[in-house]
C-alpha cells in the first residue's frame, strides 16, 4: 500500500501496484519473449517503489506511443499459437489496449507514467508505485480531463527527460509549462490553481538583478572574491529545477554580464573586484 496523505487531493491510502497492470505486464512478457535465445522472464520488485518486468525481443510495435495512439491490435505477433491461447484464456487483451489502460491506470492513481526502456534486444517495462513529484501529481488531480500524451509529457518533465520542441510548444499552449527549454516548470496558473505558489518560485528563481546585486553588495563588504566563493553563495539561491552544471553556467554567465556592464573585473589572482575601486585607487 502507498500512504499519499501530503495533499488533501489525493487519497490517502491506494495500492501500490494494479492488479491489472502486473497481469498484463507479466503476460505480455511471456506472449512476446523471443524463446528462440533461450532466456528467461524477469521481474524485480525495488524496495524503493518499482517493479520491473523485462522480456527478450524486440518491442514489434516499434514505439510505445504508436500503441497508445493507435488502440488496435498488433498485426502480427512473434509466437502467434501462444498468444491466440492466452486470448482464448483471457489472459491477455484482446483488442490491444492492454498498454493503453496501465497508463490510464497510473494516472488514475496519480503515479508516474511506466517507463518502457527497448534497448538492446529487449523489452523492459518499469512500474512506479508511489509519487515521485507532487507538484506532477497535483497537476494531474487538478485537470482530470488531460489527455494520455500531454501527461506522458509532463511525466518526462518530472522524470527530468529531455522534452522535443513540438512537446515544449504544447504544454506551453496549454499554459501546463512555462521556462526555457533546458529549464522548465509548472505555470504560474497552474501553480495558483494547486496552492503551489511557493514551490513555483523555487523552481521559477529570481531574476538576474537579484543575483548580480547578491554579488555585487558581497564584493562592496568583503572586497574580493574567487570563483568558487561565489558560486557557493550564488547557488543555494538558484532555482531548484537546474542541476548542478546548468547552475555553474549561471553564475559563469551572471559574472560575465557584470564585467561586460563594467562593474567588476578580475584580478592578477584571479579574484573579483568591484570596477569602481580600481578606478579610484
């Protein structure tokens, strides 16, 4: 079971796995194993709230999200007599949505989009039973009518996994987003409507004035200062949603615009100083 009593909007108490999605990703596993090299079906269940189901084979689809968009039954299959069984025994669907409903069934419940991983000559299926983000899980219970790829979407953006331009333009259309590319967040909107306000500022940040005055009143009581000293101050105060190298370009940056406006400059030790004391000394 999975306690998710931190918001009001989701329930406070749900399985961790569906039924349906472990039966459906079991069999699909023993449906499309290529049982011609002579593997084996694998599952693991994480303690840390995942479990995985990996088959050899290629995934004959091609890609997941032409399952999902087409809803139809494959047109062929790798073992054929085996599957026809497991539909006479209703162990497997029979009209291809199989996939489909474990997506709908973790939006149901707030939990991450599977992950289906079909490198290397196999197909490996990853089940999240628990919220990773509640910002993500928010988002879901406000808009119940988000269609399946716009929340595969957003899953990738909490699962920091690149977005494509034309994923970008349509959350951004839909005022789901907001941000550059390489550093997306929640909308202020959305952020309004799910009583997130102050997680939106932290993953928003605050404009470069403020950082460069930061700097700048550092360097008015202290004198100089080195790169690393200035990083260190700088970045607890950038936003959450940069990983470490996207922060160190920022500072790099703020620095660079602060010599190039001429307010500081660097030394002969490479330390920096404030512009205005070099001209006055």
């Amino acid at each position: 079971m999975y306690n998710a009593d931190e918001t009001r909007l989701l329930p406070d108490i749900v399985d961790q796995y569906d039924s349906f999605n472990i039966r459906e990703a079991l069999n699909n596993c023993i449906a499309h194993q290529d049982y011609t090299r002579g593997g084996k079906i694998n599952i693991v269940e994480r303690e840390d709230g995942y479990l995985i189901f990996s088959n050899l084979g290629q995934f004959i689809p091609g890609s997941v999200e032409k399952v999902l968009l087409d809803d139809s039954p494959p047109e062929n299959y790798r073992n054929p007599f085996l599957a026809q069984a497991m539909v006479n025994l209703k162990m497997i669907d029979t009209i291809g949505s199989g996939i489909r409903r474990i997506f709908i069934n973790q939006k149901k419940k707030f939990f991450p989009m599977p992950d289906y991983d079909l490198t290397d000559g196999r197909v490996k299926v990853t089940l999240t039973g628990r919220v990773l983000d509640m910002d993500y899980a928010q988002v879901l219970a406000r808009n119940p009518n988000l269609g399946l790829l716009e929340i595969i979407m957003l899953d990738k953006l909490q699962k920091h996994k690149p977005l494509n331009d034309n994923e970008v333009r349509i959350l951004k259309k839909q005022g789901l987003v907001e941000g550059r590319r390489n550093n997306l967040h929640i909308s202020k909107r959305v952020a309004q409507t799910t009583g997130q306000e102050v997680e939106y500022s932290l993953a928003r940040g605050m404009d470069d004035e403020y950082y460069k005055t930061m700097i700048l009143q550092h360097l008015e009581q202290f004198g100089k200062s080195n790169r690393n000293d200035i990083e260190r101050m700088v970045l607890q105060k950038l936003p959450e949603s940069l990983n470490q190298d996207q922060k160190q370009h920022k500072v790099k940056n703020l620095l660079q615009s602060l010599r190039l406006d001429g307010l500081i400059y660097v030394d002969d030790n490479r330390e920096w100083r404030l512009e205005r004391r070099r001209l006055s000394n």
